[in-house]
C-alpha cells in the first residue's frame, strides 16, 4: 500500500464538474492545488495563531510545527484522510493554569508532550481494540462535560488579563468578529477569527493615532501608558530565520493538569473522521486509530522542540465542504506554505504583537465555543440530564472545573481545576454507574454521534446530514 503521494488528475484538472467532488487521490492542476493550499493555511490562521500566543509559545515555531504535523498526519493514514492539523484551542487552558500555577514554557511544553503521548496510546489502543474501548470509557456525558469544564475554565483569563487592556477596542472587536461569524458565508465565514484580529488590529492602529497611548494594564496587574499596537519587535526581526527552540521540563503536577485534554482530542479526531467519511463518501472507521494515534505522533514531535501539540482542524473541512476539493495534494501544499511562514521571524512578529485588547474581545467567543462545544456533544449523543447518573458527576465537575476548585493531598501537591474537575466526572460517572440502578443505565450512543455536520448550505446535504439546529 502506498503512501497516499500520487494523485490523478481530476478531469482537465482546471474546475470540477457541476456536483462533482475531487477525491483525495485526486488533484487539480498544481498552480490550482498550491492555491487551495494557501487557502486551507489562511483557513486554520486565526485559531492556530492565536492559541500559541495565548499559551504563551513561539507562533513562528507553531505554524513550522503545524506543517510538519500535517505531513506526519498525511503520511501515516496514507493520503485517505485529508486534513490539516494546528494547534487546538483546547491546550489554551491548561497552559493558562500551569503558568497560573507558576510554570514556565519549558513546564508547559513538557505536559503537552505527555498529553501527545497519552493520544498516540489511545490511537494504538483503538487500533487494537475497536473504537468501543473509546466509547466505554468516555460516554458522551463524560466527554461533553470534560470539553465544557476545560472552556469555560478560562473565562477569569479574558476577564482579568486581555479585556481590561483596551476594553473599547475588545467590545468593537468581539461585536465585528461576531457579526463576521454569523452573517460571512462559504470560505469567508471559515475566517471569520483571522478577519477579527485584522479587525482589531486596525482599530488598535486607529485609537493609537487619534488618542495616544492608554492607561491600562498591560499583561500585568498594575496600569501602565502604553500603546495598544506596539510593533517594535516587528522592526527589528529578521525576514528569514529559525524559530526559538526549548526543550520540554517534565512536572508531575503541570502533567495531571493537562492529561484531561486527551478526552477532547479524542472527541474532536472521532467528529473530524466521522465528517470527512459523510463528505468523500469513504468508510473511514478502520482510519480512526491511526489518525488519533498521527495526532498523538505530531505533538509529540512539536512539543519536544518546544511547539505546541497539534490537532485536526474543523476550518479547513469547512474550506473543503465549500470548494468540494478533498485532494490531499492540497494539504501537502498547505504544509509548504506553513513551513516556509515558519522560518519568517518577522511574520511570527506580527502575530506577537497582537493587542491585548484585541484578544479580548476575540477570546471572550473563542473560549465561549470550545465550552458550548461540550453541549453540542451532549445534545448530539442525546445526554438526559434529568437522569441523576449523568447529571449529578457532570454538575460537580464542572463547577469544580470552572471555579478552580482545590484538593490539597500533601504540601506540595495539590489537584484542582480542570486536573480535579476531569477525575471527578469520569469517576464519578463510572463509579455511580456500578452503583446505579437498572433504568438508569440506558446504553449511550457513540460519543462523536451528532457531533460535526458540515453542510455546503444550511439545510443541505452536500457535507453530511441535514442539519436540525436551525
């Protein structure tokens, strides 16, 4: 079997035929396919930059990262799953509070590559043993409550850190990228976070020129006079260079924080298989293992030079619902343009240098979403929270999970958080469940059941299955 690099060329290679669909061993003619893979990068830019700077990291590192991640990830499902993999929003809050906790980037970077490792071990379990091994342990009540915990975790870092910097230009920004989201369509709805941060970037430049500097706190508790959109660091960076890299710094402590994230990753690679699969009509259920196990791969590649963990990207299946275009040949493309971002210091530069204020307003949607993502699985695997099994575990983490929450074991070692909130639900679910009477112990559906539909047009079924969410 191959390795997924050979592709045949679609028709006369220029525009797919009304209703058709180029298949992944399938491409365009190359300046086309390089075009889409431009297209898929300029896709996955506002999250997958945000998300480094946000834990903190070298965004120059994360995009060459996520580069090489997509090839390892291409290469190890040999060409049938095409996908895009960069960094996920879902790290942002346990790098937030490890570094709360008083870690540094190395402690960061080193309970990312445990998490990396604990994904790979998942993928190779699933392999061995069918997706069901998944799906008993983490039944969508689980997996729903675990996604919300760790989202909504980070609303005090909006709240406290990014809002107060400029809160006018947080507002404008989360009212524009707001509006962007709703009313965008096709390629320029999958952007709608990247034309936020331009957003604000312009506003941030605006108020500079017509007010001067504010007097607000700047990543520090104390307010300072400061410009909004400081582009120093931009001047003095090089055009080409290598990112910084650091190698991980292994604690106990920040790793228990961060091993709960493996259950949305999982959940997040299960929903992306099942997606793909709807919309190349190709039974992908013999891939699943192998993509999470890819994943699991790629970050720990990333995080041993420094990098944040990766994962598969929904932006970019929405790019491909829209173009109709699976070839993975596109991806391969995408991966090019990544690598060769990454070795722009001074691109990496302009991403460091985004406005507080500006990431206030953009993070106040973002975290709200990966949190409201744990409803949706809820919703999709059709979780009755009025039956006290699944209610009672998933209530107490959460507000454990939320509202930081602390159980001090020595002292040294304490869990709390999303460390402690993630224990308690699937402990607690499992162990009532044992516990729990007969009527209560209704089989739950599949966990990534009802979780990612991507349709060309609302209320269409180009991408997947009619949508029912209005």
């Amino acid at each position: 079997m191959g390795l997924g690099v050979r592709w045949t060329l679609h028709g006369d290679g220029r525009t797919p035929a009304p209703g058709a669909v180029v298949r992944p061993d399938e491409r365009l003619t190359w300046p086309r396919t390089a075009g889409l893979g431009a297209q898929h990068v300029v896709a996955m830019f506002g999250a997958s930059f945000v998300a480094p700077v946000l834990m903190g990291l070298d965004p120059n590192l994360a995009i060459m990262m996520s580069g090489v991640a997509t090839i390892v990830f291409l290469l190890a499902t040999r060409g049938r799953v095409p996908s895009y993999l960069g960094c996920s929003l879902s790290f942002v809050g346990v790098a937030a509070a490890i570094r709360a906790s008083g870690g540094n980037s190395a402690v960061v970077t080193g309970a990312l590559f445990s998490v990396g490792v604990a994904l790979f071990l998942a993928g190779l379990a699933v392999q061995r043993f069918g997706a069901r091994i998944i799906h008993a342990a983490m039944p969508p009540v689980v997996t729903g409550a675990v996604v919300m915990l760790i989202g909504f975790n980070l609303a005090p870092v909006t709240a406290s850190t990014y809002w107060p910097q400029d809160q006018w230009t947080a507002l404008l920004t989360m009212l524009f990228t707001g509006l962007a989201v709703v009313c965008l369509r096709g390629f320029w709805s999958r952007i709608a976070i990247f034309l936020g941060l331009v957003f604000g970037y312009a506003v941030s430049a605006l108020f500079d020129l017509l007010f001067g500097k504010i007097h607000s706190p700047a990543g520090g508790p104390e307010a300072v006079d400061h410009w909004r959109l400081d582009l120093s660091g931009v001047a003095k960076a090089d055009w080409i260079g290598l990112p910084a890299f650091h190698a991980p710094q292994f604690e106990w402590s920040a790793i228990l924080v961060a091993l709960p994230v493996v259950i949305a990753l999982v959940a997040e690679n299960a929903g992306h298989i099942k997606a793909v699969a709807e919309m190349t009509d190709d039974p992908l259920d013999d891939t699943l293992g192998t993509a999470i196990a890819a994943d699991g791969a790629a970050s720990i590649l990333s995080t041993a030079v420094g990098g944040p963990p990766n994962t598969t990207y929904s932006e970019n299946i929405g790019v491909m619902a829209a173009t109709r275009v699976y070839s993975t040949a596109a991806y391969w493309a995408a991966a090019g343009f990544a690598l060769l971002f990454g070795l722009c210091p001074k691109f990496g530069a302009i991403v460091a240098a985004i406005p507080g204020g500006v990431l206030g307003g953009i993070t106040v949607i973002l975290y709200g979403m990966i949190g409201l993502l744990g409803a949706q699985i809820w919703r999709g695997g059709r979780v009755d929270l009025r039956n006290p099994l699944n209610l009672v575990p998933a209530a107490a983490g959460i507000i454990i999970g939320i509202g930081g929450v602390k159980l001090q074991l020595t002292e040294s070692f304490e869990l709390g958080g999303i460390a402690l909130g993630t224990l308690v639900v699937i402990t607690g679910y499992h162990t009532l469940r044992y516990f729990a009477p007969a009527h209560m112990k209704e089989q739950e559906p599949l966990l990534d059941e009802g979780t990612s539909t991507y349709d060309e047009e609302p209320g269409g079924t180009a991408g997947g299955p009619e949508r029912t969410d209005g």
